[in-house]
C-alpha cells in the first residue's frame, strides 16, 4: 500500500525565491539556486526540506539536521550545520508559516471532501435558492427555500442549511454541519459536525414544569471567522448572536444565545460562553473555560485555561482560577494554600501520638 498524502505537492521552489518571500538574508548566496520540494521538522527534514529553529533548547536537534535549509535567528546560527543552507531572519517561525502558505495554499481553506467543483447530482437545492456562480455543493447537502450562497462557497456533504440563510464568498462549511437562522459573511470557515442556529437553552420555571422561551434571533458571523469541529454557537433569544470579524474559534465550543464575542479574539477548545455574556475585541479564553451569563470581558484580556469567569473583567487584564480573578493574586494564593498545607502537614508530623504519650506514663 502507498502513503498517502492529501495535499498537493507543492511546486519546487529556490531558496532566492523564499529570500525575496520572507525577508530573509542568504548567509551564503551561492546557496540561491538551491530547491526545496517541501517543509518538515527539524528532526525529520530531508535534503529536499526547509526547516526551521528560533529556540536554544532545541539547538541540539538543529545540529544534527538533515534538512537542505534552515530559517535561523542570529543567535542560532552558528549551531546550523554546514551543509545546510542558512536563511538568517529576525522571527523564523513567522517566516516559515509564510513559506508554508505559499507552499500549501490548498491548507488553509477546507475543500470539497467529494473533489467536486459543481453541485452534486444527489444534493437537494431548493427552486427558491440562489447560488451564484462557482459555488460547489456536495453529495447529500440539503439547502433550503430563500437561501443565498456567494460564489466560491463549498457546502460540505450532507450539511444542511436551513431557510433563509445568508452565506457570503469564499466560505467553506463543513461536512454534516447545520446552519440554520444565520447571516454568514466572506471567508468564513465552518469546521465539520458544528451547529450554528439552533434555538438557545431558554426556559422560564414554574409550578407546572419549565415553561420554553421563544428564541426569535440570529447568528450574525463576520468576515474571516473560523469556527472548530462540533462546536455549537445558539441564536439570540431577541437579540442577535454576533462572532466578530477575524475572531478563531476552537473545537468543541459551546456559545450560548445573545453572545457578543469581537473582532479577532481567540476561544480555545471545550471552553463555554453562557448567554448574554460580551466579549471585547482581542480578548483570549484559554482551554475549559467557563463563561456565566452576563458576564463582561474587556478588550485585550486574557482569561488562564481551566478558569470560571463570573461578573466583569477589565480591558488588558490577565486573570486565572475559578472564580476568576487577576493572574498574580490568583498564584500567590495558591502559593498560600500550598505552604500552609505544607506547615500543616509538617505539625501533624511533629505532634507526638496518643500512643506514644501513653506508653510514657
């Protein structure tokens, strides 16, 4: 059996051309014309290969590299090997994810799973949909009345999306997912088996059980949202449920109805926004974070993972712990306790036992 590779092998590139890409310096530039086929790790790059290094603890590896060429700051220079060609420039990692997007352009934006470029004979369009021009639908999607789907938009197989749905250009969403009373904007990503739409977990208590609210808003996502596999993002109850532009949202996401989150923020993997709640522009949540409703984070701030944030946080902040709280208080009481615990357990130790005051009388 071969190994398969599910990209396309990108095209063989010289090291003058990644040079002029990056912004990087040839140490020797003899080395110019010299091609790479394709990216890899330091400890798995070949001849063929760019790698990259930025930090001394891996200084070691760099060493022994087999790679063709290697983007390197100053300070690692001297650790390259000298049969590997040196791309000498300020921050590598930027550079080399540069080179990556060119190298893989077919990365960055999910394609058709079916390599379809049409919509497939077994979809269900609806007659009152309208598609523009290059829009690609997989086998068994279903999209409904009124719908409206820019061009260069793939729907994935068996997404469904439901009336009257707004889906702008260059959009992919993914395979199984479902996208129901949602204006979606250009260059949007939807990870597969997410859910966006559906009505929010709204319930008046009473007497007679848990009366159900009418959920009666949208989901509003801006241009160049991404959004992670099976996360779920509920419409508002009256007002709109808003993703800012830019803003990359995790796998395993749950986002509760009437949400703000702004432009550009980051929401990391099994994290939860609860409803109402506002997120700044720029605003970072860690991994398994959880979001009460009504809660308020400022612009720029930065919550720890595993954290619980209840009431407001302010712009710029970087709080951790559960309640959530600023990041310095909350490790100096865990300082705290810990020494406490430690003093604590060093008395017990100390403290002679029943027994032994027993045996002395």
């Amino acid at each position: 059996m071969t190994q398969p590779t599910f990209f396309k092998r990108p095209q063989p590139t010289t090291l003058a051309d990644l040079a002029t890409l990056t912004g990087a310096q040839l140490a020797d530039p003899s080395f110019g014309g010299r091609v790479v086929l394709g990216t890899a790790a330091l400890d798995r790059a070949g001849p063929i290969h760019l790698t990259f290094c930025e930090q001394k603890k891996y200084a070691d590896q760099l060493g022994r590299t087999h790679a063709g060429a290697c983007l390197v700051n100053e300070l690692l220079e001297a650790s390259v090997p000298s049969h590997v060609a040196v791309l000498r420039v300020a921050n590598p990692y930027r550079a080399f994810i540069a080179v990556m997007r060119q190298l893989y352009p077919d990365t960055l934006r999910p394609a058709s799973s079916f390599d379809n470029s049409q919509i497939a004979p077994s979809a269900v369009v609806h007659p009152t949909a309208w598609l523009e021009e290059d829009v690609v639908v997989d086998p068994l999607a279903v999209i409904g009345p009124d719908v409206e789907i820019g061009s260069g938009t793939v729907i994935g197989a068996g997404a469904v999306i439901g009336a009257g749905v707004r889906i702008g250009r260059d959009c992919s969403i993914g395979v199984s997912s479902t996208v129901l009373c949602a204006l979606i904007g250009n260059e949007v990503i939807i990870h597969p088996g997410c859910r966006i739409g559906q009505d929010g977990f709204g319930y008046m208590p009473g007497a007679k059980g848990h009366v159900k609210i009418p959920q009666t808003g949208r989901v509003i996502i801006q241009n160049a949202v991404e959004i992670g596999a099976s996360s779920t993002i509920d419409r508002g109850a009256l007002n709109d449920t808003v993703i800012g532009e830019g803003s990359k949202i995790d796998n395993l996401v749950q986002i509760g109805h009437n949400v703000i989150i702004g432009r550009n923020c980051i929401v990391v993997s099994q994290s939860g926004i609860a409803g109402s709640s506002i997120l700044g522009d720029g605003v970072v949540l860690g991994a398994r974070i959880g979001v009460s409703d009504h809660a308020t984070i400022g612009e720029g701030a930065q919550i720890a993972a595993r954290s619980s944030v209840v009431g407001e946080v302010p712009a710029g902040a970087k709080w951790g712990g559960s309640p959530a709280k600023p990041i310095k208080q909350f490790f100096r009481e865990l300082f705290e306790v810990e020494r406490l615990g430690r003093e604590g357990s060093q008395k017990t130790k100390s403290k002679p036992s029943a027994a032994g005051d027993k045996g002395q009388t």
